[in-house]
C-alpha cells in the first residue's frame, strides 16, 4: 500500500510539474534578458562588477562590450580572493561550495556554486524524471531501489565553503523520501579507489531490486560487466524491473549499442546535461533526440559560432540569433558568479520551438593537424551510421592524427576498443571514412587532394582505454576520455596495448 501512494503521489506531482513548467519553454527568448539584467544589477556592487562598471550595463549588448569572454584562469585571480574567505568578489555573497574538478593547464578547478545557484542543480535533475514520469504515465520505479554512481560525498573545507565533487555535494541533497530507496551505502560511496567501490557497489546491488540507475555511460558499462562477470546474467535479468537508466557527461549514442548487449533488453533512456558550472540541458522527451535547453535556471546563455571562438571579433549570440544545425562554443553567465565564461562545450541546436540541443564537442577536443577541424559530433555520427550499417559492438575509441608516418602519406588513426569486430573489418574502414568525408568537407577535400590517406583503424586490447584512465588517475564517476586529440599523447599510450 506504501509503495502504491507513493507512485501514485510521484504521478500526480510529475503531471502538475510539467504543466508547470510548460511557460519558460515559450518565453525563451524573454527570461534570458529579464535574467542578464538581474544578475547584472545584484553583482553591480561586488568587486568583479565595480571594475567593469555594471551600472552602467542595460542591454545584453552593453553586457557584452564590458564583460569580456573568460575561461577559468582569467577568472581564477577571483576566485582565489573568494577561497582566502574575502566577500563580495564575484558575486554578493560566498559561495555555498566549491566544485572541485580536475583541470589541465590550470591543475584542480575551483568552481563556485551559490545558494542560490545550488537549488537549480537539484531542481534540474527533479524536472528530468518528472518530465519522463508524465510522458510515460508510469512512475513505478519509484517504489525500487535507485542507484547514482558518483564521486564521494565526503567534503572539506576551504574557509567556511564546502568543497568536494559534485555529484559528492548533489548526495548531501537527496530527498529524505528517497534517502531509503538510494544505493550504495554511505560506506561504499565514501572509497576512493574506483575499481574498488564499484566492486563493492556490485556487491551491494546485485540481489536488490533495481528501478533506476544513473552514471556516466562508460563507468555504467564497468558496473553491468562486473556484475554480468559475477551472476552469469544479463543485467535485465539480474533486476527485472529496471525502467530507467539516466546518464550525462558525454554523448550516450555511441554506447547504446553496448549498453543495450550488456542489458539484454531497452531500458528506457534519459540522457542529461549536467556540470558543476549547472544544470543546462535534460531530454525532456526519452523518445526523441535533444536535451531541453533550461533558460530559466539562473544561467544567461551565449553562443559564439566555432569556426569564430578564440578570434578577438567573434561573434557572441543570443538564443533569438543561433541557427539550427551550427556548432557554437557555449558561453556562461551564472547566479553563482561566474561571468561569460567559456565552459569549453560545444553544442548545436536541433530544434528552436522549444530551444533543444545536442552537445557536439569540446572547444579543445578536436583534431586539425591539417586544418580540418574534425569534431566529436563528426566522428561520433560517422561512427554510428558505420555500426548501423555494418554490425559491431564498439567499446570505446579515440582518434589521433599521424603527421609522420614511417612510410607513405599521413593519416587519421583510429584507436578501437571492439566488443565485437565487424565481420568484415576493410568494408567497415572504407565505410567510416567515407561518413567522415561525407561529414567533413575539409577533411574530404584533403583526401581528394592527396594530402591524407583514408583513415587507418588499429583494434585496440580489452580494457586499453580503462589502462589509460588508471595510468592518468582519472578512474571515477566523471571522468571522460577524449574521443580525439590534436597530438599524439593519448595515441602513444594506446600504441602499446595494440591487439
């Protein structure tokens, strides 16, 4: 009798939510101004506002010429003020937390998540499973056991402000009503070793009745061949009432293949667009391809067309000037303070009634070491249409240029983890680079041209790309391996573990 109130409560609140929610999606183009110029007048005093004269801002247009486009280390000097505990820097009070994501050039990324920013983050996630309970009409995984493979929610501290990953931070966030339904314990959550606590997360698991399950697709795919290694059973048969399967981080496309083998049957999808600068995006319809884009979340969206970002006159649009089916580098500005800044996505839109996008790339992951600026979309929707047309199951792959080759001319080289080889593996590279071609008329022409030679693929061992993520430190619930690199650093590394 529990569990029936319970969904049947689940139900009616998901239908009121989406009924709710249906205004914002009509009034796109209008909330995003109204909320420019509201968190434009609530910083006007803060330091960062002080020096770039937000009094006098009053039109997106105005925004745009006092605020220049920043990424993390041109914002860092603020936010090491904020972390030394000084006020009013970024924005008008100190932040709740801090985000810590792992960097590059910047080493470990401090990001500031406000109190005003926090709710939308939870708000988010909460509109993706109330939207697909309404449009399914059906809300009975609540009743079942829900797992999220995440970071630890173990924090510290940094004078006063919570520190910690954030799907670490989102844990502390649960709803006491779902507290009883949530898996793994506390315990198992707070290991660090990865490939232990997803062993244990396996253990813990495995005899429960899973309903929901929601991670990055890569370390899902750990998850379902650990417990596949372990029972004998498909996961589908292991928890035969499993409805729901929400991920996020990168592209879930070329997974499903797998993903959809190791399940044994479809399992509904949600795919999601979350990162610890906000919640941006979530598939508002699991039937249809898209992520909603939410423009009523505290976060001002602005769209600087790729084959422009990084150049001193590029254009910076608004959601009334984007085109359908064009890459734009994503640019922020949030109520946690952080102000056109460059996040370093890069998404298209597919749709404009409502506002949905795909995410298409990553300004700094792309390969153009001949000027052919190939992104992940490319090689991803070249990769999926191959598989389609000649069968295969593809674990993960990665693609590097060879410049300089022992012989003949340079190439594109491929790095393929196969679950499953095609049965015909020359038909499946001719076909592959010609979606590529087709795709990429720069990297056409440079075939054409006699300048590349068509794509070489090298299989790659089982578990190559998990030995990669271990040697870099970078096992865990959000990391992600680059599906292309301008260099060879990862192509080395693969290299070794040849097949």
């Amino acid at each position: 009798m529990i569990n029936f109130i319970k969904k049947k409560i689940a139900l009616i609140w998901a239908k009121k939510h989406v009924k709710a929610t249906a205004k914002f999606k009509n009034n796109a183009v209008e909330d995003q101004q109204q909320l420019l110029l509201s968190l434009v007048k609530t910083a006007e005093k803060t330091l960062f506002g002080r020096e770039r004269n937000f009094e006098e801002i009053k039109t997106i247009q105005d925004y745009q010429t006092h605020v220049q486009i920043a990424d993390y280390e041109e914002l860092k000097p603020y936010i090491e003020k904020v972390k030394k505990g000084q006020r009013n820097i970024l924005w008008t009070e100190t932040p709740e937390y801090f985000a810590k994501t792992s960097g590059t050039t910047s080493g470990s990324k401090y990001i500031p998540i406000s109190k005003e920013g926090m709710p939308y983050q939870l708000a988010a996630a909460q509109s993706a499973i109330f939207h697909y309970i309404s449009q399914k009409n059906n809300s009975d995984f609540v009743a079942g056991k829900m797992i999220f493979l995440q970071g630890s929610p173990e924090l510290e501290e940094i004078n006063g402000i919570k520190t910690g990953r954030l799907s670490g931070i989102v844990a502390h966030h649960i709803p006491n009503y779902l507290q009883k339904n949530r898996l793994p314990s506390e315990k198992t959550n707070l290991i660090d070793d990865w490939e232990t606590k997803v062993d244990e997360i396996v253990k813990e698991t495995e005899r429960q009745n899973m309903t929901l399950i929601s991670g990055i697709p890569p370390w899902l795919i750990m998850y379902f061949e650990k417990l596949i290694e372990r029972n004998g059973k498909k996961i589908t048969e292991l928890f035969p009432n499993l409805q729901l399967i929400i991920t996020g981080g990168v592209n879930f496309e070329p997974y499903r293949e797998k993903m959809n083998e190791l399940l044994g049957r479809p399992v509904d999808t949600i795919q999601t667009f979350p990162a610890s600068e906000g919640f941006f995006a979530f598939q508002d319809d699991y039937t249809k391809e898209g992520l909603l884009l939410l423009t009523n979340h505290g976060i001002f969206y602005e769209f600087v067309p790729l084959e422009t970002y990084g150049k001193p006159d590029a254009q910076r649009l608004t959601l009334k000037d984007v085109e359908l089916h064009k890459d734009y580098a994503l640019i922020l500005t949030t109520n946690s303070g952080l102000w056109a800044y460059s996040i370093g996505d890069v998404v298209r839109f597919i749709s404009k009634d409502p506002y949905r996008i795909v995410v298409s790339g990553r300004t700094k992951h792309f390969t153009s070491a001949f000027g052919e600026h190939v992104i992940a979309f490319e090689v991803e929707e070249a990769m999926k249409a191959t598989v389609e047309k000649f069968p295969a199951q593809i674990t993960e792959f990665h693609l590097a240029p060879q410049v300089n080759p022992a012989e003949g001319l340079p190439y594109h080289e491929w790095f393929i983890e196969f679950e499953k080889e095609p049965a015909d593996m020359e038909a499946f590279r001719i076909n592959l680079d010609k979606e590529m071609r087709r795709r990429n008329t720069y990297y056409d022409d440079l075939i054409a041209g006699n300048i590349l030679k068509p794509l070489v693929i090298s299989r790659l061992e089982k578990n190559a790309f998990h030995e990669y993520a271990k040697s870099e430190g970078k096992l865990g619930g959000q990391n992600k391996i680059p599906r292309l690199a301008n260099d060879r650093k990862i192509g080395d590394f693969l290299d070794k573990l040849k097949s």
